[in-house]
C-alpha cells in the first residue's frame, strides 16, 4: 500500500500560504496523511501569467479585500497576524533555505526533512506576525539557530550554485505541475489551489486507494 | 433588534455563484439568517479592473483549474454539473427579470421576493447543469411558465426603461460597495467574496447584534 501524502507547494511571500503552512501539519496528522513540503517562487509563475507584481498589488480593489479576508481568517484560525510594511517580500533566501533543508545540503540528507515545517512556521511568522524582514540573512539566520541548527552552515548551503538551481527546478515543477498560485496542494495528480481548499485536499488523500 | 440578513450578490453567468445559489437559502435558513438576491452583472466591473472577458478566459491555466475545482465542488454538494459550451454565457436578460423580480415590477412589489430565489436556482441549473442559453426568451420564459408566473409579462418588465435602469443601478452600486467578483456576500457592510465564503457570511450574520 503506498503511503497517503499530500505535497504542499508554498512561497514564503505568499500571503494565504501562511495561514496554511501553520494549519496543515496539525490537520494533515489528524487524517493519517504525510505531507512533503516544497518551497518555490511565486515570482515567475506571476510572469508566465503576464504580471510583474502580486496581483494584490496590481488590482487594489482585489487586494484591499485580501488583506481583510486575511486578518478575518487569521482571527478564526487563532493566529497573530500584523499586515506587513513590505509585500511582496523577497523570498527567496527563505525558499533557498528551504530546498537545501529538503535536499539536506548541509549537514546529511535525513535531517532536513524534520526541522523544514518548523523553519517554515518561523518564517511565515516572523513575515506575516512579526513583520520581519525574511530577505536578511540575519533574521533568516537567527530563525535557524533558534531551531538548534548551524545557522551559518546553512546560510551557506542555502547560496551553492547547486542549491540556486534545485529552486530554480522547483519552480520549473511548478509551473509543468499546473500550479498558478500558491498555496497548492497536489495529491497524485490532483491539483487543489489555496488554502480555502487544505481540507478537500486532505480528503482527497485520504481517499487514495 | 435589526433582521439579521446578508445581501447575496451574484451574476448568471458566474461558475462560482452556482453552487453559492443553490446551497443560500437552507443554509441561512438553519442559521435563522435572511437573504436578499441581488443580481447584477459582472462585466462591467471585470471591465473596470482591465478585463474585457472572464479571468478564466483570459489565463487559461487559471481557467482550467476552475472548470476541474468547480466540477468537485459540485461532486461534494451533490450538485449537477455540465460544462457550459458557451462561457461565460450572456446574463443580462436573466439578470434583468431577476431585477423586475425583485422590485416586483410586473404584478405587485411584494410577489417577487418569493420567487427570485426559485427564478434564480432554475437559471442556474439551466446554465451551468443543463448546458442551455439563458440568453434566450424563450428559454426563460419557459421557466418563469414552469414556476406558475406569467412568462410573457415578466418578459416584458425586464426589458421597460425604468427596469434596464435598476440593472445599472445595482451594478454602480456593486462596485462602490467594492465588490469585483462574484458570488459576494455583504453583512452590515461587511464584504465576502467567494462561494468558500458562504459559512462564514452566515456566521457573521449571526454574531451580528
């Protein structure tokens, strides 16, 4: 019997990816489902689709209604939310970290894939909690240690010309996959696009023969 | 103490106001929560953020997760679906007895509160599960006859000066409330937007004083 998994696409610049990043480990256990979490850029998939910014930014009447449905959502789910001073972020050092974690570049394969949900967490708080800076490599850095990691090391791990290009790869995934925003879901094959649909996603795999 | 309502906005032609439309009224009902349908057309606002077709139409990418995410929406509401051949269909006409409806224009203002809701759930299965043109009379009319109502009289009160007028008026008002899509949901000037969003307008509506 194949494991039931759900894969989790985020950008960590993403406003609705943060409400689902804190949710879907908790809610993913529940239902006896593995997720896979994978970090990407948004950005490019933004210009595939002929636009040079958020779309939150570029329509704001759509994005004004964003930030409130936001706070709404955060309020029902219980999380701190403080609407960034900066949006979009830059993501990338975060998604970098974030692929190294996965590939576990720096310090053995095994270890990556069991602190890359806590990372995450911290750095969707310290965006969209916190209105830190995730672009700094000390912000990024002190999450890292926080975690009882080398922070060093992998700041490091993050910026190898290898690591560079497994991101770059991700994203390439995405697009091929069908993703157009973020978050996705995917559950073999299936695609499930934002965090209104985290629960039929779960569902979904749960159904897997 | 005020009715404790929620004003329902929505356009024929919108893929997302179908399952919104047929889940309202048993939902608010159960939550002791009023609904106002209030039809108006989303052309012109999907005009004044730039677009001149349905975003769906334009990103195609976007497009086709909608019609796949639409059809498993309906799978989980048990709801009948068939994608339309034609989208997004013409709604004026719809959307124009669904206006002389509500201001009770052909046979009294207080007749057609009751069955705009039942007018409204018929056009919708005809567009989007029964793959018809609700852009013909004769299509309509039809099922204004199938409701016990004078098909050719409603006809002919949609298409009066005064009730092209109401239509307009509602769309201006749409935007100025700062709708941009559809289904939208307005609590006490509260806005939702997105069939998603249906729950939690009720609630809303329910924790109003």
């Amino acid at each position: 019997m194949r494991m039931r998994g759900i894969d989790f696409w985020f950008d960590f610049a993403s406003t609705y990816s943060y409400p689902a990043a804190m949710r879907i480990e908790t809610e993913a256990a529940a239902a006896g489902v593995a997720v896979t979490w994978r970090p990407f850029l948004l950005g490019p998939l933004f210009q595939k689709q002929g636009w040079n910014d958020s779309p939150y930014n570029l329509n704001p009447v759509r994005g004004r209604y964003m930030w409130r449905d936001l706070e709404r959502l955060c309020a029902g789910y219980r999380l701190p939310f403080r609407r960034p001073t900066q949006f979009p972020r830059r993501s990338i050092l975060a998604a970098r970290v974030g692929c190294a974690a996965a590939g576990g570049a720096a310090t053995g394969a095994a270890e990556g894939a069991t602190w890359l949900p806590r990372f995450a967490r911290a750095v969707f708080t310290a965006n969209f909690a916190q209105d830190r800076d995730i672009d700094d490599p000390e912000i990024i850095g002190a999450i890292l240690t926080e975690l009882g990691l080398d922070g060093a090391a992998w700041l490091s791990a993050a910026v190898t010309p290898e690591n560079k290009e497994r991101l770059r790869r991700a994203t390439d995934a995405a697009w091929e996959l069908g993703l157009f925003g973020a978050p996705s879901f995917l559950v073999n094959g299936e695609l499930f696009w934002g965090q209104d649909r985290l629960d039929q996603a779960i569902a979904w795999a749960v159904r897997q023969p």
